[in-house]
C-alpha cells in the first residue's frame, strides 16, 4: 500500500472480511496453511452429481434443465473474482458436522431470477426475502444430494451443513474461503437459457471429500528426514562391529558417541564410560554387551529424529444444532398438509354493555372503509391482501396484494 492510498485489491479484502494482518508491502497476504487437493477424485464426484442438479431444478421448475459441464479447479479468491460478474447471489451452507469448513454456491442474478420466475410462476420476481429464500430451497436440496453421496457405504457418517442462508451482494462483499480451495463449475441450459452455478469448498473440506471418494494426495517426505534414516541405518551397520573390536569399550564407544551429536551424544558417551566397568572383569559379557549397546544407540537416534512433535489444531464443539440439509429441503413431505385460511373485514372494539344490548338488526360499525381490501391469514397470520367477488351465489377473495415476508412476521409479533 502508498503511503496515504489504498489499492483496489485492498479495498476488495477489507470487504470480503480478509485478514489483512498479514499484508505486506508487495501486497501478498499472510501465509495459508499448504492443501493438497486431489482434482482428479473430485472431478469424478462432480461428473455424477450433474444429472442430479439437472433432476433437482427440473423436478421444482418443471421446465427441460440441462447439465453438461462439471469441472473441478484448486485456485484461489482473486482467480476466482475474475470469472464472477459485478453482482451475484451467494449462497452459505458451511459444513458443521463430519466436515467442518467452507461452503459456498453463486450464481448470477440473471440465473436467481430465473430460478424465481419458475418456480412461483411470477414475471419479472424481485429477488427479496422471498426470492432468496426460493434459491435457497433448490441449493439445499442440492447440498443434501452431494451429502447423500458422501454418507454412503460410511464414508462420512453424520455430514451436515448449516441452514443455507442466501445474500444478493457485489461479489467483493462476498465471504470467499481463504487459500487454496476447490471451485465446482456446472453449466448447462433451464428453458433453453444457459446458466453457470460455481460450488467453492475450503481446502480442508475438498481434501476430507477427497479421501472419503478414495483419493487424496500426500505429501512428500522431507529431504531432512530422509538423511537421518539414511545416517542412523549407517550407523546401526557399523557401531556394533566396532563394540566388538573392543571390550572394554570405553574410548571407542565414547567417541562414536561424540561423532553422532545428532543421535544422543550425552548417551552415547554415558553408555560408552559404563560399558568397560562391566567389560574388565568379562571380556566377552563386556564385547557382547558393547555391541548391544551400539545397536541400541542408532536406534534411539532414529526415533528422536523420525518423531515430530504431536501438535493438534485445537477445535471448539459446534453448539448449534443443526440439521442436514436434505430434511430441510424435502418441502415436498408436507405439501398435502391443510392449513385454516381466514378472510378478515375488519374488526371494532365494543364495550361489554353494547355487547350485551344486541339483538336481532342490530348494525355494528367496522374500522374498514367501503371498498378497502380486506386481509388473508393462514393460520391467524396475514399473508395477503384482496377484494371481496362474488362467485355465482358465493363469496370470494380476488388477492390483489402478496405481503413481504418481514410483515409476516410483524403480523405474528
């Protein structure tokens, strides 16, 4: 960063919530633990979930859905900024249990919209509560296809996801995970129109998915451990051969013991002083045991050397119950499920005496006006507007007014 100006990348990470901590004057940012993500598993994964999001989106559009692209990339969040546009869709459903770690689906407004429009049989829907939560339905029953997959045969017992929660945002604003991760790409056509839906999943999570499917990469073992081996299995040839040429055992042991600072000087050197105390009165108890000792010396050293420290991540419980996203998207299970539906024409308040006073031709006065529209409630709570119709010799409601999904809840208060 100049001094008293800030870059465009900059800007872009303050708002996407990166640490910027870690940014240094040529402008990397901090350092991500290395992940080695097995492309070729995951691509085998994403070319037999393709034909179930085309199933899924066709199943709740009832329009032709097409998915003929699936591909897997391991990139990072500037990469993948670039092949966004301005403004999309995201969609969270961070993984919570079985794997725990980033989750992210986006798609472009156009393609939201569409989603929308087909779904609830509506021209040009705006992308509200409502709508994001229409999105949300089709990438829950999605993730909960993908969870399917990974559960069975015990490959992840127990996977879940956290409640999809839908955002309509410039993709700079967007939570994108940090590092390297896995970028499933899916194209295809709904109603003869082309779409693309991006599937980002942090490193951890690709790499536990991964090894789930059978793949998984490892990493190479380190040149400085290679060495070691390769000295202490040197020393474990020539030591004893050497214990053997000498009883008492005290000079020789004590410098081989100084010639390997690596594998236990101090108790190569202890061993060696002890050694020709027992070795004076026995020579050969004293040879046998020179050699077992120098035996066991390169073996001591292989293990300080090949044993890293034990060292754990530590991981907090996820208090929050969650569900797996499969139950929550089967809407299908209480479809034929009856609810009371009221039409309200007003309401006034009277004092016990007038209610008792009524009697037959009594008018009582409402608080609606003569042609005002009057309120529908599902199960008490008022979801929409209307005008009274009649239809043949009964009453109806023509709805002219579909409340926002902050009144219903306003209206429940």
């Amino acid at each position: 960063m100049s001094e008293g100006s800030i870059s465009q990348e900059e800007i872009d990470a303050l708002l996407s919530g990166v640490d910027m901590g870690g940014l240094g004057s040529g402008g990397s940012f901090s350092s991500v633990p290395d992940t080695n993500i097995d492309t070729a598993t995951l691509q085998k994964f994403s070319d037999g979930m393709k034909g179930k999001l085309a199933e899924i989106i066709k199943s709740m559009t009832q329009k032709d859905v097409i998915v003929d692209g699936a591909t897997v990339d391991a990139l990072g969040r500037d990469e993948l900024l670039a092949r966004l546009p301005e403004v999309v869709v995201a969609v969270m459903a961070d993984y919570s249990a079985g794997l725990t770690g980033d989750h992210l689906f986006l798609m472009s407004t156009e393609f939201a919209t569409k989603l929308v429009s087909l779904i609830n049989q509506e021209e040009n829907p705006a992308l509200d509560d409502m709508g994001l939560s229409v999105v949300s339905e089709v990438i829950s029953s999605h993730s909960g296809a993908e969870i399917t997959e990974l559960s069975k045969d015990g490959k992840l017992p127990g996977l879940a996801t956290n409640p999809p929660e839908a955002v309509n945002q410039p993709k700079a604003m967007i939570r994108i995970p940090q590092g390297t991760f896995a970028l499933f790409t899916y194209s295809g056509t709904i109603d003869g129109e082309p779409f693309t839906l991006w599937e980002a999943v942090g490193g951890s999570v690709a790499e536990g998915m991964a090894k789930a499917l059978g793949g998984g990469t490892q990493k190479a073992a380190s040149p400085d451990m290679s060495a070691a081996s390769m000295a202490a299995a040197a020393g474990f040839s020539q030591q004893p051969m050497m214990g053997a040429q000498n009883p008492a055992g005290m000079q020789q042991s004590a410098m081989m013991g100084m010639g390997q600072p690596n594998m236990g000087m101090q108790q190569s050197a202890m061993m060696g002083m002890q050694q020709p105390m027992m070795g004076m009165g026995q020579p050969n108890m004293g040879m046998q045991q020179n050699a077992m000792m120098g035996m066991q010396q390169p073996m001591m050293g292989m293990q300080q050397m090949q044993t890293p420290p034990s060292v754990q991540a530590l991981q907090f419980p996820n208090f929050q119950q969650s569900v797996p996203s499969g139950e929550q998207g089967n809407i299908g299970l209480i479809m034929d499920v009856f609810m009371e539906m009221t039409v309200e024409l007003g309401r006034t308040k009277k004092t016990i005496k007038d209610i008792l006073g009524l009697g037959e031709g009594t008018i009582i006065e409402l608080d609606k006006l003569a042609g005002e529209p009057v309120d529908i409630l599902v199960n008490h709570k008022t979801i929409a507007r209307g005008e009274v119709v009649v239809i043949d010799e009964s009453f109806g409601v023509r709805v002219t007014e579909i409340l926002p999904a902050m009144d219903h809840v306003a209206s429940s208060i």
